[in-house]
C-alpha cells in the first residue's frame, strides 16, 4: 500500500490540562430537570440562542436535497441550494402554516406547499402563488418566502442557531476546531443513525455521559478495558472534555491483572495484533498498541501523523454545549445528540450516530436508514442499553418530595460546568456573545 500524506500543515489536538475554574460546591436543584416552567426558560433563554446541529452535509450532497429535523416545538428545513451552499430554514409555509415538507429527506427542484402548491425556490424565495390576484393585499415576497435561519458548517456538519442575531459559529465553538480538526471527522462516513425517545430529561442524559463515576456500577465490564481513574478533565469556556485511557484496566480492581481480559484480547485482534504475540504486563499493553499503530499506519491504512500517541488507543471525549457528546478515536466517533422534548420535561430524544474513517483506498459505504424508536423497542449495544435501563429511573426518583438536588463530586464537576453555562445563558451571561 502506497504511504499516506496530507498536503496540509499538520495540528495536533492540545493534550495539556486546562486550568480548573471555581465553581463552588453548590447543589443543583432537581427543578431544572423535572420542572415545565425551567424547560420554558431553556427554550426562550438558552436552544433559541445557540449553535446546534442540523444534519451531515453528507445527507445533502446533491442540489436540492433536503433533510427535515426537529428542536423543541420547532421543525426546521436543511436545503442544499442552486449554488451548493446549504440553507437552514423554519419548515413552514406562510400562507396557512402548513410544514412544507413532512419526510425526513428527499430531492426537489423547488419547495412546494402540499396543502394549496405555494411554491419555493431553493434559496427559499416565494415564487408561486395560485390564483395571487385573489389575494387584495398581495403577496410580497419580503413577507411570505420562507423564513431562513443562521446557518453554517463546520466538520462535515450543517449548525444552525434561531437567534437572528448569533454570534458567529466559530466563536461559538471556541476551542473545538483546534482540539478536533486532526479527526477530519469530514471524510467520515457514517455507518449508524438512531433516534430513540428516552424516558428522562436531555440533562439526564448528558449527566450520564460527562462523568465515569458510574462506570463502577453500571458497566463492570469496562473495567477490564479502560482505566476510569486516572482520567483527565478539561472545563474551558461552553464546552468540555475528558480524556479517558483505554486498552487497559481499571485501578479500581485493586490488583495487577496477569492475564489479558477476553476484552481486551478482542479489541487487539480487532487492529490486528494478536494477543498470543503479546509478552508483558497487562498494564503495557496500552502502549504497545500506540507503538503498533504508530509503526503500521500505512499497513493498516490510516494516517496517525496529526495524533499524540494517546490519541492511538484512549477516548478523547468531548461535550459541545449544550447538547452533542462525543467518544472520539483515532479511527471513528460515536455522537450522541440530546434534544429536549417539545413538551414533555421528562422526555427526550437521544440521537445515536456512529462514524468511522476509511482506510485509504476504501470506499464509504451508503449512508444507513434512519430508525426511530421508542425507550428500549431497540438494542443500542450492552453498554447504552446499560444506561438506558438506569436512566428512567433517575429521572423517576429526581420528582420524590425526599430528593432536593444533585449533590456532585468532583469527578462528576463537567456536570457543573455545563450547568454553569446553562445558568449563563438563563440569566443572560450570554446576551452579549451575539
């Protein structure tokens, strides 16, 4: 296989630890999950004002391809235009407030109106209006095409925010471009898409997914392959990381394994290595498999020169406010993306969605069907099923007149760093960013 190259000018993500901000040790009042009027509060003061993600821009390759997604009480229309930008706009027709178009995806050459054919060009301009004489006060285009939204890309994703007056998408993100661009998540493909509706708050979730405190509990067999001890936290502006060490073990077994765990045998022999061949401590095996792919990249087909060495073999985990968290590999990313129920603060929906990087010379694979499914109709594998099971319940015991809050430890502080941006926004901290 020929040696891979990039002509660019390679950037390594940061690995040092950022500086720890004080945000005291207060409780974090359960109303914020459990109440209807703080959910009220999130929409007006917090999902109306930032940047989220819309779709892949895979999804909308070709000119008039469209993709339909939903925030709250809002449907929203991704439109790759005449001239190949998309445009994200609010799915709705301003004759009677019919939603233009109610598939998740498709191709059209214009934006019809199903219920009296209002027509749209794709840059959302209204360009048909049956029987527009009948209309005494007209129709001016100013007022009626679609209604567009701040939009932009960034990693091989369309962001959107409805705040008419955001702040750009890259202040936005702050740091992340610089810590994730060596991922070229990009030249991804997208392998699974998910979307479950789980019986609890967004934040629950999220919560379940910025902290391995429970990894002890609730998934006992990942002790045997990843070290959620020595884990490394990182709280920066909005958004937040952890770097967990993983093709080792847990010090929380209180004891130096000497044989190599059936786990971890399978993710060697998943790169290629095998376990047989291995002869040391169990604790190096972390390492060898940072040499190993180090000194086999064009064997095993991918580029490693944008990467410390940690980045080989640990999850770099990363959480963009308010909603996407990340386990990131050098090879592939799994995101989790958590919208908040339109009505419900007990509810939500928990979009799963699995990329990998293709060896050189592979071809991406077709992008797979989108599922939807209700809590627990479908397996998300033994580790979210684990969670999935829990989380209902955490929710459920949050409403008891006994329980008055979370009360975090500082394993758990992502947890209150992404309340603590929550509460800026609530409270207007943020008001100026735009």
């Amino acid at each position: 296989m020929v040696a891979i190259t990039r002509v660019k000018e390679s950037v390594k993500t940061p690995a040092e630890k950022a500086p720890e901000p004080n945000m005291g040790s207060e409780i974090i009042p359960k109303e914020r999950y459990i109440s209807e009027d703080f959910m009220k509060l999130e929409w007006e003061r917090m999902w109306s004002k930032v940047w989220l993600i819309g779709c892949r821009e895979e999804e909308i390759p070709e000119v008039g391809d469209y993709v339909t997604t939903e925030i709250g009480n809002e449907s929203l229309l991704i439109v790759r235009g005449e001239d190949m930008v998309p445009r994200v706009f609010y799915n709705v027709c301003n004759h009677r407030g019919n939603q233009v178009k109610f598939d998740e995806c498709g191709n059209s050459k214009t934006l019809q109106c199903a219920y009296h054919f209002w027509e749209y060009a794709l840059d959302g301009t209204l360009i048909n209006v049956p029987d527009e004489e009948d209309f005494t006060q007209g129709c001016p285009k100013d007022k009626l095409s679609l209604k567009e939204i701040n939009s932009g890309t960034w990693a091989g994703f369309v962001w959107f925010n409805l705040n008419p007056d955001a702040e750009p998408l890259m202040d936005f993100l702050g740091v992340l471009p610089e810590h994730l661009d060596p991922y070229h998540f990009e030249t991804m493909a997208m392998t699974m898409n998910v979307t479950m509706e789980w019986d609890c708050n967004w934040k629950t979730s999220v919560d379940a997914f910025n902290e391995v405190y429970h990894v002890q509990c609730i998934h006992p067999e990942l002790s045997y392959t990843i070290d959620d001890v020595d884990v490394q936290i990182d709280l920066y502006d909005k958004h937040n990381r952890y770097l967990v060490p993983f093709k080792t073990y847990s010090p929380r077994l209180g004891e130096e394994l000497d044989e190599v765990p059936e786990g971890l045998k399978q993710e060697l022999l998943q790169i290629g290595m095998d376990p047989k061949d291995f002869h040391g401590r169990v604790d190096e095996i972390r390492r060898a498999v940072q040499v190993y792919k180090r000194e086999n990249q064009d064997k095993l087909g991918f580029d490693y020169s944008d990467f410390n060495d940690d980045q080989l073999s640990d999850d770099y985990h990363y959480m963009m406010f308010p909603n996407i968290t990340m386990n990131i590999h050098a090879e592939s990313m799994m995101m989790f993306r958590q919208r908040p129920h339109a009505t419900d603060p007990n509810k939500m929906l928990f979009d799963v969605q699995m990329f990998v990087q293709m060896p050189e010379g592979a071809e991406k694979p077709p992008l797979p069907d989108h599922e939807q499914h209700k809590h627990g109709e479908r397996s998300l594998g033994l580790v979210l099923d684990q969670d999935s099971v829990n989380l209902p319940h955490v929710q459920k015991g949050m409403s008891s007149e006994a329980y008055q809050g979370l009360w975090i430890s500082s394993q758990e502080r992502r947890i209150r760093h992404m309340h603590k941006t929550l509460m800026d926004y609530i409270n207007g901290e943020h008001a100026n960013d735009a």
